[in-house]
C-alpha cells in the first residue's frame, strides 16, 4: 500500500512536472530576430546617447559647413554652388522620428512589417523625436539653414508626418520642406532625386540618416560592395554624413541575403547566419 501510494505520488509529480513544462513552453517568447536590436533602440542609454552624440557633433560643426562657401554634402551638387543658401537633408524615420513604437508592436505580436499596418501607425502621428534631432533642426535653422526632410514615407502620409513633426516644433516642417516617395514621378525610394531637387536652388551642407541609401542610391549591392562605397566616401562620415545607428531594420539587413525579400523568411535567416564570420571556437 505504501509501495503503490509513493509510486501514485510520484507517478503524480512526474504528471504534474510534465503539464507544467508543457505550460511554460506554450508560453515562452516568441523567437524573434528583431527583439535585441528594437529593445535597444527603444530603451537604452547607449543608443539615445549615441544620437545625441551624433547630433552634437553636427552641431559643433555648423560654423565651419557655413562659413566655407565651397563645402557640400551632395553628390548630386554640381554647378556654381558656392552662393548659393545652405540647407541640411535628413531623412525622418529612426533619423529624426522614433517610431519604435511600431518596431515593438511587431516584435511583441511576433509580426512583421506590412505597408498596411506602417500606414496606420504613421497616421497616428505618435512618433517621438529622436535624441538630439529637435536640438541640431533648431540651431540650423537660428543659423539660417534651412531644413529638409527627405523620406521614404509614402506621398499620402505628408499630411500626418508634417503634424508629427509640427508638433514638437521640428523647424520647416511643410509641405515644400517635406519630401515624400511618390509626390512627384520621378522621386522613387532612391533618394538621389529628391537630394538633386534640393541641390538644385541650395547649398546641401549636411546629410543625416540611419540607412545607406540617405547618402547614395549605391546601396543594393553585396556586403563588401557596400563595404566599398563606405570606403569610396570615407572623408564624408562625421563630417558631411552622419549616420543615426538602426540595429532594427534597413539595406544592412537585407544586403545580407542579396536584398531578395522573395526569399522565405527560414532562407533569409540562414543566409543571415551564414554572413557571419565566427572564431572558430576552442582549440581542445
Ligand atoms: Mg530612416
């Protein structure tokens, strides 16, 4: 009787052991790639510094990107520039808006992005600025440059993206100094003819962004081709260019998978793996 009382009990531990290990694993988290690089952006001190500092860096340099009447920012400058008035370009999303709001939203659902569910969070136009960015815009413009805000939002969204920025006082934020995708025919996801249009009647001292493609539109190749573009313009960073860091998405993410979202998402993750390049690991 004893025998069989302790052989129910534990036969009733192992049961009980079982459901809760099977309980805890139908309520683990969610396994998804964009956790570390979202909850980073969103809550540490090391990237709202890191911003900051980026910013601040700008800032110092103001005086001498005025001053000096043959200092661009743009490839696409050409001509007799020198007279002309100074402007800075910078795109909006992770550059001077924080919409990890909607980054978190899609790790929290284990989701992914859609153009759908992206136009209904811009539209609620709750965007917060990113660290430093209200604070460079602001000195520019008290300096006399003026600001544009070039961006891959789709020309629809201008409406919501102008209030977002309006409303914490983001300088220039209109609808001549806001340059959406699709506003005019010629201005696709590449930045370059919307840099041009700027380049066109002003002086582009300074490009800010969190992704490639906000400096050159030669961002769709392997890697190291970009490794190399980086390289080609490498007096630029710090100086002309700066780039806000976004360990959440953009052209470095799918660089590593030869930029073909047609891919399954289990063949882009391999394809991430296999872009590493580990150590080899303890010798025995
Ligand atoms: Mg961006």
């Amino acid at each position: 009787m004893t025998f069989i009382a302790k052989s129910f009990g534990v036969a009733a531990i192992m049961a009980t052991s079982a459901l809760c290990a099977f309980g805890a694993s139908a309520q683990e988290p969610a396994q998804n790639d964009g956790l570390n690089g979202t909850l980073w952006l969103q809550t540490s001190v090391e990237y709202k510094t890191t911003a900051m500092s980026v910013y601040a860096g700008a800032t110092r340099l103001l005086p001498a990107a005025i001053g000096d009447h043959s200092w661009t920012a743009a490839l696409e400058q050409d001509g007799n520039f020198m007279a002309k008035k100074p402007a800075v370009i910078l795109d909006v999303d992770e550059t001077v808006l924080d919409n990890s709001a909607y980054q978190s939203w899609v790790v929290t659902e284990d989701t992914s992005y859609s153009s759908k569910t992206w136009a209904a969070f811009v539209n609620d136009a709750i965007s917060t600025p990113t660290p430093g960015a209200l604070e460079f815009t602001k000195a520019a413009a008290a300096k006399g440059v003026e600001v544009f805000y070039v961006s891959n939002r789709k020309a629809p969204e201008e409406a919501a993206t102008i209030k977002n920025l309006q409303e914490y006082g983001f300088p220039f934020a209109d609808e001549k100094h806001v340059m959406l995708r699709g506003e005019i025919e010629t201005w696709g996801s590449a930045k370059a003819p919307r840099r041009q249009a700027v380049a066109d009647d002003y002086r582009v001292i300074m490009l800010f962004g969190d992704n490639f493609g906000d400096f050159t539109d030669d961002i769709d190749g392997s890697i190291d081709e970009r490794l190399e573009v980086m390289d080609k313009y490498a007096t630029y960073w710090g100086e002309r260019w700066f780039m806000l860091p976004n360990p959440s998405y953009g052209s470095w993410e799918s660089a590593a998978f030869g930029n073909d979202w047609k891919k399954s998402p289990e063949a882009r993750r391999q394809d991430k793996l296999d872009s590493m390049a580990p150590w080899a690991g303890p010798t025995e």
